[in-house]
C-alpha cells in the first residue's frame, strides 16, 4: 500500500507547469503530458485498466460499481495537473518538517525562512508534519494533493473492498490558466455529479462563486489634426474615459469583499481614433448579476446618445455561473460532502463563498453539478506553499466516505445503513 504523502512527494517532483503564453488550446504546455502520463501508470496499477489520457492531456478512468450497488449514483472526482505559472514548478525538492511551532527554516543556505507572524494559521498545525518546499519554489499540493488523495483513497477502497457505486475519475491540464474544464469531456465522463478536490484549509469546502462575464468595449473615434478639429474631433481615449465614469466608482475589486460584485476593468489600451477596454464583471447573486449587466448596456447607450450611434460597441459575453444557482435544487450534494468530511474526522464543515470561479463552476455551467472539497493546502501558487500531513490523511478519509455505498445510500437515497458497529 502507498501513502498519500509519498505520493504527494511523488507527485510534486514531476515539473507540469501550464503557460499563459504556451500554445493555444489544451495542454499549453506539453510537459503537463508527463504529469498525465504518470497518473495513467498508476491508475493501470490499481486495476483500473480503463484509465487514458486523451490528446488534449485530460486523463479518464472508471470504477464500475461493486456488483449491487449498480443503482447508487455515479460520482465524479477531478482534480487539476498544472501548477501555477505564478511561481517556478520547476526541481521541486519536497520536504516533510516536523513542526513544533515558531518560524520554519525552509533553505538556510538561502536564508528562506516562513515566518509564523505572517502565516497564524500555522499554530493549527503545532506537533504535526508539513510537507513544505526547499523556498526555491512552489510545492504544487495545488492540486497534486487532490490527486494524491484521490489515488490514494481509491487504491484503499479497492484493498478494503469497500463497496461503492460507479466512480468516474477526471485529471485536468491548465486550471491555472483558466482553460482546466474547456475541452472536459462531460458526456465521456459519464457522472451525475462530481466534486473537484481543489481547495485549502480541510475543514472548509466551497460551493459558491461568482457568476462571471467578460466585456469588450470598442470605443470608435474620429482623428484629425488636433489644430483643426474644432467640432469635428472625437477622441476615443476621452470617450473610453467617460464610459468607464458612468459604471459605480465603488465596485471595484479593490472597494469590495464578501458577496459584494464588481466591474473591473483590466485592460485598456488605444490611440484618439480608437480604444479598447475589457472589463470582468462578477457578482454571487444571479439577479444582482443581470442588472449589473443591464447597468452596462446602459452606459454603452448612453454614450451612442452623446456621441452617435455605433459611437461604442460592447460585446459581454458569459463566462460561467455560481455553481449553487444549481446545487440550491439538489441540497443533497452538499450534504453528502458535508457527511464525507465529518466521516473523515472534521466536526464541523465550513463553506466561504469564492470570490473567483473553478473548473466546477464551469462544469456546472456544462451541466455537471460540482462543489470543491478540500486539499489541505495552504499559501498556494508561491514559495511558503505547505500542507499538513495529517490534513491530506483526512482528505483520503473523506473521499472514501464520499464514494463509499454506506454514506451515499444513507444520503442519496434516504434508505437507513444496515452497517452496524
Ligand atoms: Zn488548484
């Protein structure tokens, strides 16, 4: 039998970084190929001979149901390959501190040192051991913990002959870059729900985002030398301006936190005859969510009634929905999560909402209901990056009581366990 934490260590050592600025489409990186060759290897080596990788570097596999339990749901489990272009996942040296509190030294040749000041949540973790970095770069438990935890609670499920319905098992490139679940093969994957094992802390999972649209705004403009344009120039670069004053001052990224909205504008480039602007707009309520849209329409007509029609053109286009717009009609997925991590040793579960979407958010979008549980996993996408060994042993816990027949009988179809201690 392996171990979660070997496999972790495993894991991270494999370099499969995804790259904004790769080539197009999935993987944008052909090295995440190494990443998804290995978990084909080790899902072969369980027995789940089924288990592929497909051109486009996402990896598949099945576990039929144990005979009997062919009517209990199929349940999906993804986790992401890539780690974060943000910080090198290049020679990750892991390394397991045990940690008896205070600073860590992580390199004391380069003097990296994480200092308990600037991380309080370690005194969580005082007489447990951390699986950290070398400080040369991240760790990459974003989300190879996840698969770690998923491989690791399948090959114990598969040693105990724990009986389970038909688990389908999903492996992603390019999370990172915001492209983990565009090519996803949600009708091939064959689950009627899945649960992406992505998060932090491991007494909170998440089933809330944002609902998401991106917009672009051209601004046309008329050029002529600025001597002689009495009356006849339009500047594009001052219109962009004025549009962007008749959206509220205040919702922005940086006035707003909770379940406040936003419009944010993150790119704006362009010359007197012509500007472009790409704005985001996010907002956790659906209905709040389509005004904020309208509000937008709205200044682009006002700005037509200034300047002329056509003056500005908006494209704004959906980019994905908060996931519980869906799961509030199938409560009983949250609640087998919520079970799952009380079975795995939490008491009591916690759930933040994310001021950000995941691959679930855009899954649920296709079709495929999908919360996020937790890693364990903390100060991701940098150098300080850790998780606590006994933070992934709980995740494994949590997972096999996810899938396991007794839970999901007991939740999904309301009938009372016949296990008895
Ligand atoms: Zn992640």
């Amino acid at each position: 039998m392996d171990t979660v934490v070997n496999r972790l260590v495993r894991y991270a050592k494999v370099y499969s970084e995804s790259d904004y600025y790769g080539q197009s489409g999935t993987p944008s990186a052909q090295r995440e190929f190494d990443m998804a060759r290995l978990v084909v290897e080790e899902l072969h080596a369980l027995g789940i001979d089924n288990a592929f990788v497909d051109d486009q570097c996402y990896v598949y596999g099945w576990l039929p149901a144990t005979p009997g339990y062919e009517h209990l749901p199929a349940i999906g489990l993804i986790a992401h390959m890539d780690t974060s272009p943000d910080m090198t996942g290049k020679d990750v040296k892991p390394q397991i501190l045990h940690y008896e509190g205070g600073d860590i030294v992580l390199n004391r040749e380069l003097n990296i040192v994480m200092e308990a000041g600037q991380f309080p949540e370690l005194a969580n973790y005082v007489g447990q051991d951390l699986v950290c970095t070398d400080g040369t770069t991240l760790l990459g438990a974003d989300d190879k913990a996840g698969i770690a935890i998923i491989l690791q609670a399948v090959e114990e499920l598969l040693a105990q002959q724990t009986p389970h319905g038909k688990i389908c098992l999903g492996f992603t490139p390019d999370e990172e870059i915001g492209r983990g679940a565009s090519n996803f093969d949600v009708a091939g994957f064959g689950a009627d729900f899945a649960y992406t094992v992505d998060g932090g802390e491991i007494t909170d999972y998440e089933y809330e985002t944002f609902n998401a649209a991106m917009a672009e705004v051209i601004v046309h403009g008329f050029s002529i030398h600025p001597g002689s344009a009495k009356d006849k120039m339009k500047n594009a670069l001052l219109m962009a301006m004025e549009f962007n004053a008749l959206l509220p001052a205040l919702e922005t990224p940086g006035h707003t936190e909770g379940y406040e909205g936003f419009f944010h504008l993150q790119e704006m480039e362009g010359k007197v005859e012509q500007a472009r602007m790409v704005y985001i707009i996010r907002d956790h309520s659906m209905e709040r969510f389509q005004q904020r849209k309208a509000a937008f329409e709205k200044a682009v007509a006002e700005m037509n009634r200034r300047y002329g029609t056509g003056t500005v053109e908006a494209k704004v286009e959906d980019q994905y929905y908060n996931m519980y717009e869906r799961l509030k009609d199938h409560p009983e997925i949250l609640a087998l999560a919520e079970a799952a991590m009380r079975a795995g040793g939490i008491d009591s579960p916690t759930h933040s909402p994310i001021r950000g979407g995941t691959d679930g958010s855009v899954l649920t979008f296709k079709g495929l209901l999908c919360p996020n549980l937790p890693t364990g996993g903390h100060n991701a996408h940098g150098r300080f990056e850790y998780v606590p060994v006994q933070s992934l042993e709980i995740g494994v816990k949590t997972i096999k009581a996810l899938v396991g027949a007794e839970l999901v009988e007991e939740i999904m179809i309301g009938k009372e366990s016949t296990h008895h201690v």
